[in-house]
C-alpha cells in the first residue's frame, strides 16, 4: 500500500515541477508567441541567484522566493527592452537571437562563476510512510504548483491589469486605441514571464545539480508542455504538465529511466498529432 | 642627395627584402643549435569538461617546467603547444591534425572523455606521433603508438566493490550514466559482485539529462538493497545525491562510485549529501605522501584557484614524467626508439607513488587507493600497490602483435 502512495507522490512531484518550470515559458510564448530559448538559462539564472545569495548568508527561503524571481525579472527587463522588443511578430528571428542569447548567458556566469559552484540542501527534510521515504520538499513544490496557479488565474480573471493584458494578447491594436500601450504590456508581460521562470530556477536549485549548462536539460521539456499545451496559457500548461509528468515518473517507475523519458517523448508525437493546435485547443477553449 | 623615383623604389625593395628575411636569420642564428623538443597537449579548457581538464593543463606545465629547470631534454628545451578542445569532439580531430602536420609535435598528452581518444587516436596513428593518454576509462586500448597511463576497472572497480560489499551487504543497486562508460562500469560492478558472492538486484541507465530522480528512489527503496552502486555522470546527475538526501535515505543505504568525486563533486555538494561515499581511484589530492604534498602544493602556489587536483592531473604529471625517462633512455627523440625504451621496464615515482610502464599493454602497474567522503573532502582508507592492468592484459599482447590498433571490449 505504501509503495503506490510513494509512487503517487513522485507523479505529484514530476507534474508540479514540470508545471511550475513551463509556466514562465508559457506566459512569454503563450501571450507573445515569442519563442524564448533563453528559458533554459533563466531558469539556470533563477538557480544561481539562489545558491549564491544562500550561500552569502541569505536566508533559503528568501533567497529561493523573493531573490531568484526579483533577480530574473530584471535581467528580463534589460533583455525585454534591448533585445525582446525589436522581435515581436517576428518568430523565426526570435528564434536565432533568444538562441545566442542563451550561449551568451552560459559564457558569462561561466566566465563569473566557473564551472564549480557549491549548492544548497534541500530543506525540511524528510518523513516516512511505512518504510517508505519521501521529502517533504516534494509536498512544498506542489504546494507552490497550486499557488501560482491560482495566482495567476485570479491576477488574469479578476484585476484591471489581468483584463489590459488579455484585451492586448487578443487585439493589440484594438486595445491601443482604448488607451492601452501595448508596448508597456508586451515589457512588464516578458518581466512577468521572467521572474515566475527564475522563481522555478530558485525552486529547483536545492534538487538538482548547478552547473552554468544546467537550462539544457530542461528547455526541451518545457517546450513540449507548452506546445502541447496548447494556447490556453494556464489550463493548456496545466493539463500538459500532468500529462507528460504523470507518463514519465509511471513509465520510469514501471519499466526504466530511459523509456521514461521515450514515453513522454512518444506521448508529445502522438498528441500533436492527434491535437495539432494542443490539449487546449480542443478542450478548454477560451479558457485561460 | 636628389631623391629619384628609381632611388626610392631600389630603397622600398631592398628594405623589404631585409624585413621579410630578418625571422628567418634572426631564428636560426639564436635557437639552431637546440631546437625545442615539441609536447603537444589537446585538453577541454572550457565547456562542461572544463573542469577536468584544467588541473591536467596545469600538470603537464608543471612536468615540462621542472623538466626543462633541470636543463631539459638531450641537452634541449622542451616547449608545449596546447590547445583548448573546448569539450567538443570537432576540435579535438581539428587540432590533432594540427598538431601532427602542422606543428609536427614530437609527443602528444590529452584527450579526456572515452570518445575524444577514439577521435584522435588514428590521426596520431596515420601520421607517426607518439600519443599519451592520461586519464582512466574502461581499459581495452591495444595500440603500440598509444600508452594509457589512468587506471582501468580492474585497477579500481575491483577494490572498491568487495570493500565496500564488506562494509555494507551482499545485495547491490547499481545505477549508472546512459552511454559506453556508464554501460561497460555497470558491467564491471556486475562481474565483481558476482564474484565476490553477492547479488545485482537490478541495474538502472540515466540519460545525461535526467535531473528528477524520485522513482528511482522509490524503485530503490522497494527493492531494500544493502548497497547502490554509482557510476553517475556529469552536473544534473549529482542531483540524485541530493534528492536521495531529502528523502532522508541518506546513511540508510551506503553508497559507492567510481565518478563521484572524480572531479568537482563533493565542493558542489554539502557535507550532509556527501558524507560517507566511498570511492577507489589511482590518486586523491588528500594522499598524505610527501611526493603527494609537494605536488599539490605546486600545482595549487601556481593557480591559487585551480579545481581538485585528482588522478586526472597525477597520472598527466606522471604520464609526461614517463615519456621523459623514455627519452633519456632512448638518447633519442625518434618515436620508435622511444617506444622501445620505454617498453624497456620504464618506471617514475611520481605523486601517487611508484608507476611503471607495462610492456604488452602499454598501460601502468601503479597503486590504487580506496577513500571515503568526509566533510567534503576524500579521507584515504586504504591503499594497494603495483596494482596491474589485469583487464585490459586479457585481451591485449602488443608483444605478439605489435601492429594491433583496436580497442577491445572485454567480454566479461
């Protein structure tokens, strides 16, 4: 009995940090149809402002929450209006560049950093069910999962700023002659995008190995998602998320690691296929 | 004086003419009489190897410097060319040719990972240049051009499972990196527990990618074993160290590995995540040896900030070592007479003791110790000497067949 709670909870672990690792990338691409392959190293950024301000004496949880997406969102912001806002409407050549951008960022925290740089534990530990072990760590990323994710559908659903953003995504030029300046939505919907991918960076440092290549690892997963998702931003990324989180932890339970991750591949094809415009083209339409 | 048109143009050329010609004469008036002897050295100084290869770098000048303090080579200079491979393959067969043609190299060190010597071996084969590779690997290599100075499975792998079996229990977990150095150790950790009485309750590969390792947590759990096994590689591997931490299953299964704390792990790691680790290899920075201090405490006087100087460096100061016997011994900088002499029974004290150069393998007898994460750092436990490349020795005559080039796969 206890062993199928365990694998329960590293399905709940598996969707919850896909989820919270896409929805940065889901809010930038979902909204702008800027395709970041940046991502990887924002997340990767969102991990060093973590370890480093942690290591300097910071407490974890302050260096994970607040530092990681502050830190983020700035270097968003800096990249948003000197590089980003050249891009919009123009998909392949934000491709090309957000690419360079991202071996650029790998070059200077190398540069800054080296390739060795010591981490964080994982806090709180861990507990037992029968003689099983989990962390409650797991607990806590999908704890902050359902934060964000009523977050962001009450900023969207319920406040002014929510209603501009959406009115702009749907017809900038439309919302242009209300009185909106779309070039300021566009600016703080990238910030956005950014602090919420460096606060996964942050989430994920105390598990994972920090390395200046570590974004590598998980950019291809999280395009996936979004793609699979579909273009609703939050109901799409959501249901993608525990699609493929779900079929890679069974699959990995159930046979090995590696036709995990062909699982999930496998899974992608054949949901584009059957649902060209994503999960949430066809089921949650008009839904955030 | 008038100044003529002719006048001017007889003066450009002849000015010309000297300025173009002056290396030339300057060069062999000055060196002509001792020429340096060329060490070419391939080592990824940037990119995700960096790390490795770095320290090695620094060895090798370390090696050429006091070989060079003590006056050199047959009475000549020895000068390095190195090249930064970047921890990408292209490089490493660009700049081989480079080396070989261009530079015409009298010796080659480098090469790292498994795949970058498969890339440039041939080349150094084709084109006559004597090749050291210093780092260990799965054994195999059968090429007289090639001397491999690292350890092989049968050097450490083979210490490390019976005294950590000892430790811990008969039933063992093994989990290892998704590609040929991965896949052939789980073999070798196979064989060895087998051997030692024990049981592989199962095996599991990683692609270098996976950074989520809650199942296999779960998996190891279920299957209770007494021991796990780890040949994990690279940075979103050391994740598993951490995750097994949080789950609070660390100090309840040990665990032993032939890559942790090869190069930057137990610094990345807190002490909690690593404490207790057991590993086997040819050196550790830590061995207490005065030819061990003095060697650390040059490398680190010369780059404050150098990352852990481990077997990577010893057996690349060591291997450089060798091939300087070698060429005292031949009196000679020909590659023939230099691989006889050093065929010859060559051996070198260096930092991780006595090493000396098989003949029908081309690889070391040397010591292998066994140690144990401690706050971060590695404690030696243990030590074993003259330890042979047993593995590779089955499969592999160069006696008999001098003109071998291939790498064996061991059929275990």
């Amino acid at each position: 009995m206890a062993i199928y709670l365990i694998v329960a909870l590293d399905v709940l672990n598996g969707i919850s940090s896909l989820f919270l690792l896409c929805l940065g990338l889901a809010i930038i691409f979902g909204m702008m149809k800027i395709i970041n392959l940046a991502h990887g190293e924002f997340i990767m950024l969102g991990a060093y402002a973590t370890v480093i301000s942690a290591n300097a004496g910071v407490n974890i949880w302050i260096a994970m929450l607040i530092v990681a997406p502050l830190f983020v969102g700035l270097v968003g912001l800096v990249i948003e209006r000197c590089l980003i806002r050249f891009l919009y409407g123009r998909l392949v050549d934000s491709m090309l560049a957000t690419w360079g951008l991202s071996l650029l960022i790998i070059g200077i925290i190398t540069t800054i950093y080296g390739n060795t740089q010591q981490g964080v534990p994982t806090p709180l530990g861990g507990f037992s069910i029968g003689s099983y072990q989990s962390s409650y760590y797991t607990l806590f990323l999908a704890g902050m999962a359902i934060g964000m994710m009523v977050l962001v559908y009450g900023v969207m659903r319920y406040t002014r700023l929510g209603l501009i953003a959406r009115a702009t995504m749907q017809n900038p030029a439309m919302a242009a002659t209300l009185g909106v300046n779309p070039t300021r939505v566009y600016m703080s919907t990238f910030v956005v995008g950014a602090a919420v991918t460096g606060l996964a960076g942050g989430l994920v440092a105390p598990v994972s190995g920090i390395t200046p290549g570590m974004g590598g690892a998980y950019v291809a997963k999280a395009f996936m998602t979004v793609v699979g998702g579909g273009a609703a931003m939050l109901s799409g990324t959501m249901s993608a998320a525990s699609l493929f989180g779900a079929v890679n932890q069974v699959g990995a339970y159930f046979t090995t690691p590696v036709y995990g991750e062909v699982l999930v591949f496998t899974t992608a094809i054949v949901l584009i296929r059957l649902l060209p415009q994503g999960i949430s083209g066809r089921f949650f339409k008009g839904n955030l | 004086m008038p100044f003529s048109r002719r006048r001017f143009l007889r003066h450009s050329a002849l000015a010309t003419t000297t300025l173009i010609a002056a290396p030339a004469v300057f060069r062999s008036g000055a060196f002509g009489a001792e020429k340096p002897i060329v060490v070419g050295s391939l080592h990824d100084q940037s990119g995700p190897i960096a790390a490795s290869g770095t320290p090695m770098v620094y060895a090798l000048q370390l090696a050429v410097d006091e070989i060079n303090a003590g006056g050199g080579l047959l009475g000549r200079p020895l000068k390095v060319i190195h090249y930064d491979t970047q921890s990408n393959i292209q490089m490493y067969s660009q700049f081989a040719q480079q080396l070989a043609v261009k530079d015409k190299v009298d010796v080659v060190h480098g090469g790292i990972t498994s795949a970058s010597r498969e890339a440039v071996r041939p080349t150094f084969d084709r084109f006559k240049v004597l090749y050291f590779y210093n780092v260990l690997y799965e054994g195999g290599v059968c090429d007289r051009n090639t001397f491999c100075t690292g350890t092989t499975p049968a050097q450490t792998v083979e210490k490390l499972v019976p005294s950590a079996m000892k430790k811990a229990g008969k039933k063992a977990y093994i989990i290892a990196a998704d590609y040929n150095y991965g896949q052939i150790t789980a073999k070798w950790m196979t064989k060895y527990v087998k051997d030692n009485g024990g049981e592989v309750l199962s095996t599991d590969f990683f692609p270098l990618d996976v950074t989520n390792f809650g199942t296999t947590i779960s998996k190891i759990q279920a299957a209770k074993p007494d021991l796990i096994l780890s040949a994990l590689v690279g940075g979103n591997h050391t994740a598993f160290y951490r995750q097994w931490t949080s789950a609070g299953m660390k100090g309840k299964i040990p665990i032993a590995s032939t890559t942790f704390g090869l190069v930057n792990e137990p610094t990345t790691l807190d002490a909690a995540e690593s404490d207790s680790i057991l590993g086997a290899y040819g050196y550790f920075e830590e061995l207490a040896t005065p030819a061990s201090k003095s060697f650390v405490e040059k490398i680190k006087k010369a780059h404050p900030d150098s990352p852990y100087v481990s077997e990577l460096a010893a057996c690349t100061y060591e291997g450089a070592m060798l091939w300087a016997e070698g060429v005292k011994k031949a009196a000679s900088i020909d590659r023939m007479k230099v691989i006889e002499a050093l065929e010859s029974g060559i051996a070198f004290d260096g930092p991780s003791g006595k090493v000396s150069l098989d003949k029908p393998t081309h690889h070391t007898t040397r010591n292998a110790f066994l140690a144990e994460v401690k706050d971060r750092k590695w404690s030696v436990l243990e030590s074993y000497s003259d330890v042979k490349p047993a593995d590779t020795a089955s499969v592999c005559d160069l006696v008999k067949n001098p003109t071998d080039t291939k790498q064996y796969i061991i059929n275990l």
